[in-house]
C-alpha cells in the first residue's frame, strides 16, 4: 500500500503531531513499508498455530501462598484520620 503526501498530512493531523514539509516524503515511504509488512503477514495462514502466552513456551515461576507477615492491622488503624469497624473510612470521591 502506498500512501501519498496527503495522507501523511491527514494521519499527522489525527494524531495532532507537527511534521515539517520536507519530511513528509520519508514519512510516507515508512508508513507504507510498514502497511506493506502487515499485509504480508496477513497474508500467512496461522490455521494450525496454536496461540501462546509467551513466543518461548515457558513456564511462570510461582512461589508458595504463605503468610509471612503477621496481622498489624490494629497498628494500622490506630493511624488513620478515620476508622470504623476495622475499615478505613475515606471521603465520598463519587456522586
């Protein structure tokens, strides 16, 4: 896909970003070798590729659920502006 010098005009104006004359034409050059490249890689059947979560297969280190720390929350509470029932209060943010 090739674009023009207006369409490069067009695109910078929607994404509100000043260009200068002179390199509109390197803009639009690179702008269609990249619509160029996605169309080529539209073109690939992926059919029988299975999606992935990570190009590598690999595998998330998990560590145990355990507590390591002790309940402090009285200590915490102690420091708030506002407390009730074990909860801290907050001002109303939403009407």
């Amino acid at each position: 896909m090739s674009l023009e010098t207006d369409d490069v005009k067009r695109i910078a104006h929607l994404a509100r970003l000043a260009i200068d004359e002179a390199d509109i034409p390197g803009y639009a050059r690179n702008l269609s070798n990249i619509l160029d490249l996605v169309e080529q890689m539209n073109s690939v059947n992926t059919d029988a590729v299975r999606p992935m979560a990570h190009p590598m297969d690999a595998q998330q280190r998990l560590r145990p659920d355990v507590v390591t720390e002790v309940n402090q929350r009285e200590k915490f509470l102690a420091n708030a502006p506002l407390a009730e029932a074990g909860l801290f209060l907050v001002p109303k943010v939403i009407e």
